[in-house]
C-alpha cells in the first residue's frame, strides 16, 4: 500500500517538472480541490479534499494522478484516503475555457485498500497563462453492485 501511495505521489510531483513548456503553452500543471457529493444509495453528504497533476503527451490525451480524502459532513474521523491514476482527453486546448473528460483507476484506503475505477468530466477556466479553475464531476467505483459515489469539485490550477 505504502509503495502505490509514493509511486502516486511521484507520479504527481514528476510530471509538472518533466514536461519542457513555454509560457504560452499548457502541456503540465497541478491542482488542489475540494468538493461535495454523495452516494447513490445514501443520503450522507460527502467532502472530498485533494490534489494532483496532469501532463498532455500529444493531441489532448493527458495522464494524471492524484490523491485525496474522502469523508461524510457528519463524521471525518470515518473517511479514507482516494487515490487514482488517470488517463484524459482535452478538448480546444488553446482557449480560456478547456473542457475535458477523465477515467482511470482508483485505490480507496484506511486500514486495508479496495481497488476500483473513476470517470468523469469538466473544464478549466484558464485566467492567465499559469493560473486557473477547475470544475469537475467524478464518480468513483469499486465493484459492479457498489454504489456510485459523485463528487462535484472545485479546484485551482497552476502551472
């Protein structure tokens, strides 16, 4: 558990550095987030806190990581850490507003760990070269009879 964990944290940090950019361009960049949602079989409202990477490797496809904490409104001494890894498709790279679409896998953990996937989508709102928003909705899940737990986030980008 503790070597995905490091090589996701690597994954992150590297790719900001390893990705040669111009001020113009947008090939890198980190985030933070935090957002709400629930799941569907719940009422409970759900917190999601984090942050991670993203790098382009050619025509809008990225890959990106990145690591959370995922608890209920009521109860944060009960969440557990989320992580994932995540492959991407960016669509009109060079404008302000940068919809994309995002999928991968996920590792939830707290004592033990449960692997699973993610989708989702959203846009970046770019305000200036090396700064922006990001909205998005991500739905995590683990098995094929488990709920589907849908976060709305919003983060900051910077590049």
């Amino acid at each position: 558990m503790r070597k995905v964990l490091f090589a996701i944290a690597v994954l992150v940090t590297v790719q900001g550095l390893a990705l040669g950019q111009t001020s113009s361009e947008r090939r890198g960049w980190g985030y933070v987030f935090a957002g709400v949602g629930g799941r569907s079989n719940a009422s409970d409202v759900l917190i999601n806190v984090g942050g991670g990477g993203e790098g382009y490797f050619g025509n809008g496809v990225g890959l990106g990581g990145e690591i959370g904490y995922l608890t209920t409104k009521d109860s944060s001494s009960e969440g557990f850490g989320l992580a994932s890894v995540n492959t991407s498709y960016h669509f009109l790279r060079s404008q302000k507003v940068v919809p994309f679409i995002t999928g991968g896998a996920s590792l939830a953990f707290r004592q033990s760990a449960l692997g699973g996937g993610n989708f989702g989508g959203g846009a970046h709102y770019w305000m200036s070269d090396r700064l922006g928003l990001r909205f998005e909705v991500r739905d995590h899940i683990f098995s094929s009879d488990s709920p589907h737990t849908v976060i709305f986030r919003v983060g900051l980008t910077f590049k």
